[in-house]
C-alpha cells in the first residue's frame, strides 16, 4: 500500500513564523522612520531660527534700532509665523532666536 501525503500549502506554525518575522520587521520600520521624522522636525525648526535671527539682525542694522522685546515681538509677528512645526515659543536670548521646544546647537546646522 503506498500513502499519499497532500502537501497543499502551509502549516499553522509557518504561517505563524512568517507573520511574527514580518512583525518584527514593520516594528523596526516604524521606529527608524519617527525617529527621521522627529530629527526632520527639529532640523527645519533650528534653519528656521538660524534664518529669522540674521533676518532680525539685518532689519535692526538697516532701521538703525536697537533691539527691545517689543522690537523682537512685533518683528516676529510680521515673519515668524510657521517657524516650530511643534508650535514652540520663539524667543530672542543674548543675541540668538531661541524655540522653546527644540534645543539648537550652532555647529550642526547648515546656511540654506
């Protein structure tokens, strides 16, 4: 007598080691990429800033004023609109434009 075996498609186990495998996979994926996203973010936060102080530096040296809160604060009303994508508190501290949100160290960011 000769059996016949029916080999017509997986197991439950194989299928089980595949999905676990593409799991793992897709939870690796999705870490990196909020990890760019975050990095993103913070990177177009610090040029954001970066570019609206030497805005403000250049409109104080062209109006020949010196700088105040309130110079700052309406400066900023006029051009910073959009400038944290987190909507963080822009600030002016000792002659650099600050986010309240993302911290910019000045030798990482490049001049677009």
């Amino acid at each position: 007598m000769i059996r016949r075996i029916n080999n017509k498609g997986f197991t439950f186990v194989e299928i089980i080691v595949v999905l676990a495998t593409i799991t793992i996979l897709a939870l690796i994926a999705v870490s990196s990429f909020t990890g760019y996203i975050k990095n993103a973010k913070m990177e177009v936060c610090n040029a954001n800033c970066l570019h609206l102080e030497r805005m403000y530096h250049a409109y104080l040296e062209m109006e020949n004023i010196k700088h105040s809160d309130g110079v700052f604060e309406e400066f900023l009303r006029v051009h910073g609109k959009g400038m944290c994508p987190e909507c963080g508190k822009i600030t002016y501290v000792e002659g650099k434009v600050r986010c309240s949100v993302h911290v910019r160290d000045d030798g990482d960011i490049p001049f677009l």
